[in-house]
C-alpha cells in the first residue's frame, strides 16, 4: 500500500504541464508602392468636406502628411487604405 500511494506521490509532483510556445510568422506581404493612410480628420463646410491625412509606407517607414478636399475632386480618405 505504502508503494502505491509514494508511485501516486511522484506521479504528481514529477508531472509538468507543457508549455506550448506559439510561433507567429508575418505572412502578409508589403506593397511597397502603397502608402497606407493611418489616419484622417473630417470637416463638413456648405460647399463640401475637407481635412487632413497621414499616410506610412509599410516598407520605408516614411509618414507624409496631407490635405483633401472634396471641392479639389478628392475622395475621403479610408484608413487602411492606400493612396
């Protein structure tokens, strides 16, 4: 009895639970000639919407910022979206 119940004992404490480590690897892939807008800001006038923009480049890093304006021929920007 005594050898079963010190089996039972290291089978509790000799048991680990597994780690399981989670790899994650960056399947999307980077259009280089976008320059994906991350944010925007959106003024209503009579005659139309106007506003500014940022865009980054996901391969340069490069930001720039910019105006638009429906009155210009421009569409509101969408952020995500490329320019």
């Amino acid at each position: 009895m005594k050898l079963i119940a010190i089996s039972i004992l290291f089978l509790l404490v000799g048991c680990k639970k597994e780690e399981v480590k989670e790899t994650t690897t960056n399947t999307t892939v980077q259009n280089c000639n976008c320059d994906r807008v991350i944010s925007h800001t959106t003024f209503n006038l009579t005659t139309g919407q106007f506003g500014e923009y940022v865009t980054i480049n996901d391969c340069t890093g490069l930001q720039i910022n910019g105006n638009w304006g429906t009155n210009q021929g421009d569409t509101e920007p969408i952020n995500g979206s490329c320019l």
